[in-house]
C-alpha cells in the first residue's frame, strides 16, 4: 500500500518507509529472524525513532489519555506490522475504570480507544503501536482495538451515540489503512482464537453498526 491522503476530518496520515535493518540483520549470519524480533532490533539501533509528539492522537476529535507503557508494546504500524482488522470491545464498567484500568500497569491490557455512551472518544494508545487488548499475539499486532462503555448484558449501554461515534471511528481506521469493512474484518473480542471473552455480546447490534461504518465509509 502507498500513503493514503489525510481523511477530511483531518486524521492522521500515513507516512510509508522501508524497515533497514542493515548490519543488524547480518550480524546473525543465515540465521532467521521473526518479525517481533526485527522489530525489537530496529528500535534498538542508535537514533532510529520515529517522530512522535506527545498528546498526539490518530483520530481528530479524540481526547489523549495515556495508557501505562506496561500495556502496550513500541512499534512502527504499518510498516513493521500491517494492520488489518478492528476488534470491538466492552469494557464491563464504566468509561472511568476502564481509563484506570489502562492506566494501571498491573492491568497488563489496554485498547487503542474507548467510545463512551455519550459518544466522547478517548485515545490512549497510539495506532502505530501494538495494544495488548485481544489476548493474541497475532491479532494484537494486526489489530486496532476500540473498547465501548458498559456491559455486555445490558442492551441499554449501547446508546445512539455510541452507535454513531464508533462507526465514524471504525470507518476512519478502515480508510486509513485499506481495511474492508466486512465482519471478516470488524470482529468482536469473542471472535478473536483463544479468548474466553465473551464481548461485545448478543446485544450489540452488528447489522446496524456495520450498516453505519459503511454510510461513513462512503462519505470519506
């Protein structure tokens, strides 16, 4: 994939470069590297950082709160891991003790977002880096995860607005990086191999909210 221009809400824009390990590759001789360890290697080179600002977010009209170092990972997304699916989340709580619980570093979990009742988006964890919020590996470093306000035996959490902000944002990082807006590609928690979390649960109402990202999506 090229660069994407900056949607006109004026989200961020993708910048694309080679990862160039260089010597740090040939020092291991034939040996083969895995991805996370490459990763791991070009983050430790001298003076290789990519540019960041602080309290910079990724979708404009989100709130920056940062979650605990201890719940995500370093990374340099897409171009040392592609990304390719939302994960949708329900934080079993209120939108207060689930900005805690990120910011807890025992929690040792954390999404890229969480959508309040009332529509308020909050970052906390920046898109290009690896959030640990589905409890795989793999689909934690392919993945931008949105956590939603409530619980998932109450249909009533999932309010209009809800509905709305989360499918604005979910449209928005599906255009960001070529994502089709399919349920192959926007999955549930419960979907994810290996959890035994049971959200966003039968009260989230998938039609209606894949019908909304793709009346976004037709407008970006």
């Amino acid at each position: 994939m090229g660069a994407r221009e900056a949607s006109k809400d004026g989200d961020r824009r993708i910048g694309r470069r080679a990862l160039l390990i260089g010597g740090a590759a040939a020092a291991v001789g034939t040996g083969v590297l895995a991805r996370d360890e490459l990763a791991r290697l070009w983050w430790r080179t001298p003076g290789v950082e990519k540019p960041r600002k602080e309290g910079e977010v990724d979708y404009t009209g989100a709130r920056w709160v940062a979650a605990s170092d201890a719940n995500w990972r370093r990374a340099d997304r897409p171009d040392d891991y592609g990304i390719d699916m939302v994960v949708v989340h329900v934080t079993q709580g209120s939108f207060a003790s689930a900005v805690k619980a990120f910011q807890d570093p025992g929690h040792q979990a954390a999404a890229h977002y969480i959508v309040g009742k009332d529509g308020r988006v909050t970052q906390m964890i920046r898109e290009l880096d690896v959030a640990y919020h589905a409890g795989n590996r793999d689909y934690n470093e392919r993945s931008v995860g949105i956590e939603h306000e409530g619980f998932v035996d109450r249909p009533e959490d999932f309010t209009d607005e809800m509905y709305a902000a989360s499918a604005r944002l979910t449209a928005r990082i599906c255009a960001r990086y070529d994502i089709p807006v399919d349920r192959e590609h926007i999955i549930g928690h419960v979907e994810v191999p290996g959890t035994d979390h049971t959200d966003p649960g039968e009260h989230w109402d998938w039609d209606r909210y894949m019908k909304l990202v793709r009346e976004v999506g037709a407008e970006v």
